[in-house]
C-alpha cells in the first residue's frame, strides 16, 4: 500500500500494513484483569463497574471526561510494595505520577513515603499531613525558595543534582543551623529500554551527575567537606516503563563501585542505595509487568550480590514506584461524539475530551487500550483510532485499537490504566476545563479532585 507525505509528519501519512496492529480480542466484552483495576468487572446488563458503582451512575453524577480512581486498588497496592520490600527498605511514592491530599493522606496511613520534586509537590504533602521526614526531595534544578521551604520543614532527604545545588543546599542548611540529609543522584550510563524521552541515565542529559571522569567522586568530596550536609547515600534511575531488570543489575554493579571508592578514599561505607522507580505497568495485554515481591527479590539479590564481590556492608535499598502504584488503579471515561469510517483505512471514533487530558499518546507514542463500557455487544469488531476534540492533528487518545461496530454517539467508552500522568500532565489546551479525580471504594463515590470550571479559567486571566 502506499504512504504519502503529510505537513504534519509522517506518521499522520501512515497507510496501515498488514501486522500493523495486534489481531482483536476474540471478545471485546471481555476485560483483560491486567490493565484493569481490581475492583472493576462488569454487571449483569453488561455495564462496566468500579467499587460496585456502574459508569452510567458515575458519568451522570460526575460528567465526562473523568478520572476514576479505585482507591482499594490503590492502598493494596500501597501494601503490597510496602511488604515485598519489609522493614528493612525504603518505598517512596513518586508523587510526579499522581499527587492530591487524599492520595498523601492514603500513603501516610499504609506506610508509604514520598518523593516530590517541585515545591508545589512539597506543599501539597505537608499541608496532607504527611510527616516531613518521610519526605524526599528531587529535581534538576530546585530554587533557593524551594530549598528553604524544605530544609525549613525537615525534609528526610534532598537529592542534590549537580555541583551548584551541593554548594546551594549546604549554604541554606548552614543558615538554619541543620545538617541536611542528602543523596548525590548519579547517572550511571545505562539506557533503559523505553521511549528516548523518558531515558534518563544515560549522559546525555539532564538529569544528575556522571560517573564518568570522576564526576560523581568528585560530588562525594565535596558533599562530604561541607558542614550543612549530612551524606547518605548514591541515588540512581535509569528511565521508566521498564520491564527487564537487567538495566538495574549494570547500575547496581556501577553504583557499588562508587560506594567502594568512597569506602577506600574516605574510610567510611554510605548506608543508602536508591535504585529509583521507573518499572512498567501493563497498557495493553501484550504487557508484562512484575510483581512487587518478584522486584523487591530481583533488586535486593542484584545489591548483596554486588556488595558481597566488593566486600560492602548491604546499604539500604530505596525505591520510588509511582507508575507501578496508581497506573493501573484508574480509568478515563469518555462521551462518544462522532463518528468517521475511512473506508480501506480505520473509523475515528472523536470523544469529549483528548490530549488535554492524556497527553501522552502525542508526547511519547504511549499506547492505551479501550473498551465499550456502557454496555455489551456482540457485533464484529472495527478498527479504530479514539481522537480527541482539540484542534490538533497529533490529538491522539489511542493510536489503534478494535471498538464494536455499532458504537454509537452517546455510547461511554473508557481507557484503562490513566492512573499515572494523565491528571498530573493535563492542560487547558484550547481552555479546555481538566477533568475531576473521583475516588471510588465500596459502592461509594467522591471527588478528590473536582473538575475545572470556566470561573477558574477567568479568575486567572486578570484583563
């Protein structure tokens, strides 16, 4: 078949092949349990359900599009990661993928700690109630304002993340007579499996410093020398939507290294090792994604092994799972409003919201699946490509899947695991109003994060 240029790029001229795109599901009624949350099947008329409420319920009491959340789902998560890692480790919650005060509050009652990485992340958490010593704080280029906010609060770690942030954050501990615990975040020249743009320790980018050339030894001299810092540990992350654990051996490996050259230069062993996050959730059914205890052995064997061949005490093991936790605990509900067969090609199924509220498909080629959720059908499947309402070429929701052919305007038809990223990154693209965060548990339904309205769009907008 033949391809043809396009001003907007050249996936836009794409002509499908053959192979393309996975086969359909034998039954599109069928709700694959991985990239579902837990409490979500569907009732006897065929509607969708989460926390034993149909969607038909939620999108007439909430509106679409919407964000619904399973928050049982969620806290077992939360328990779950908190177990296979046990007493002996550190499980932060990378706020980045989903940050409100009831998820603050539902990490502070089963055990989970925090990592932020902005300051309006660090406010959010503290005004929750969440203890500033579960706190830790990230970022590439945190502001005097924001490390004075969390030296301030007692943070129980800040990540430095360059040579100036090392002198910066001892210069405003000193000032406030603390010596504030921190991490060197190195990066250790793995390249994770994943998308270019969410690769992040390999060194050509932003993120940390280099084990190369001596970067990062030369970090922990300077880290050490300083009175307002208190050095506890190597911090590193090697990217994001990881499925193979082989990325974390090599930076395990690379990260004792450095432990030993301190250890032989210093005469002191650092207590902590933070791997990072970063481990992948299933999206479709072609995902396959780890358990938290297969992941809390497979990392926890990596460092005893490393350590043990370097002659290393075993630091403490921190790890930041975000994705891993709320991806796959929320679904997007959307309003079907037109309808488009390109015939020889595929139908654009358009819906009530789009890249405003998942911008991920047009960032990174993510990819989602759909399903049919107001009700059941039997009718033979239809290729399609779910858009957005924007004026927007590349307003992709989901690149290509398979809907029944008789949907319909009218008809509610969901995206599952928008947990993570989806609310966090959305926007006002073309004023559009960002949807509501709805937690859902035990047929009961509330809003913890309510919908945008046009009020606040003009509040903003002084004239």
């Amino acid at each position: 078949m033949s391809r043809s240029a396009h001003p907007a790029g050249p996936r836009h001229a794409d002509v499908l092949t053959e192979g393309h795109y996975s086969a359909p599901a034998a039954d599109l009624n069928v709700l694959d349990e991985k990239v579902w949350a837990r409490t979500v099947t569907r009732d006897a008329d065929g509607a969708l359900t989460v926390g034993g409420i149909a969607v038909a319920r939620l999108a007439e009491e909430f509106g679409t599009p919407a964000y619904f959340l399973d928050e049982s789902d969620f806290r077992a998560r939360c328990r779950a990661w908190a177990e296979a890692f046990g007493p002996d480790a550190d499980v932060f919650y990378a706020g980045k993928a989903f940050l409100s005060r009831a998820v603050v509050r539902w990490l502070k009652e089963e055990g989970l700690n925090l990592d932020v990485c902005s300051g309006g992340e660090l406010t959010t958490a503290l005004d929750a109630g969440m203890p500033a010593e579960r706190i830790a704080f990230h970022g590439n280029n945190k502001t005097v304002a924001e490390i004075e906010r969390a030296v301030e609060a007692g943070v129980g770690r800040i990540v430095l993340d360059s040579f100036q942030e090392i002198v910066r954050v001892a210069h405003i501990a000193q000032r406030h007579g603390v010596r504030q615990r921190v991490q060197i975040r190195v990066t250790v020249g793995v390249e994770a499996h994943t998308h270019e743009f969410i690769a992040t320790a390999h060194e050509d980018q932003k993120f940390g410093i280099a084990l190369a050339d001596g970067q990062a030894a030369e970090a922990v001299r300077r880290a050490l020398s300083l009175d307002g810092l208190d050095l506890v540990g190597i911090h590193s992350h090697i990217g994001s939507q990881i499925f193979d654990m082989a990325g974390f051996e090599v930076s395990a490996r690379r990260v004792v290294q450095l432990l030993t050259e301190v250890r032989d230069e210093h005469g002191i062993e650092l207590p902590e090792i933070d791997l990072g996050g970063g481990l992948g959730i299933a999206y479709t059914s072609e995902d396959d994604p780890r358990e938290p205890h297969e992941i809390a052995k497979a990392l926890s064997d990596i460092v005893t092994r490393e350590c043990e061949a370097a002659k290393l005490r075993t630091p403490r093991i921190s790890v930041e799972p975000g994705r891993a936790i709320v991806g796959p605990t929320a679904f997007t509900l959307y309003e079907v409003g037109t309808i488009k067969p390109l015939e020889g090609l595929r139908t654009y199924v358009s819906v009530d919201g789009g890249m405003s509220d998942n911008i991920r498909t047009a960032l990174y080629d993510a990819e989602y699946s759909v399903a049919l959720v107001s009700r059941t059908s039997d009718a033979e499947p239809m290729l399609v490509r779910v858009v957005g309402k924007h004026c927007e070429s590349g307003d992709i929701v989901v690149k290509d899947a398979f809907l029944p052919a008789d949907l319909a305007p009218g008809d509610l038809i969901a995206v599952p695991a928008t947990g993570a990223y989806c609310r966090s990154m959305a926007s006002n693209y073309n004023h559009a109003l960002r949807p509501p965060v709805v937690a859902v548990r035990d047929g009961e339904a509330r809003v913890i994060v309510r919908r945008e309205t046009e009020e606040d769009l003009l509040r903003l907008d002084v004239g």
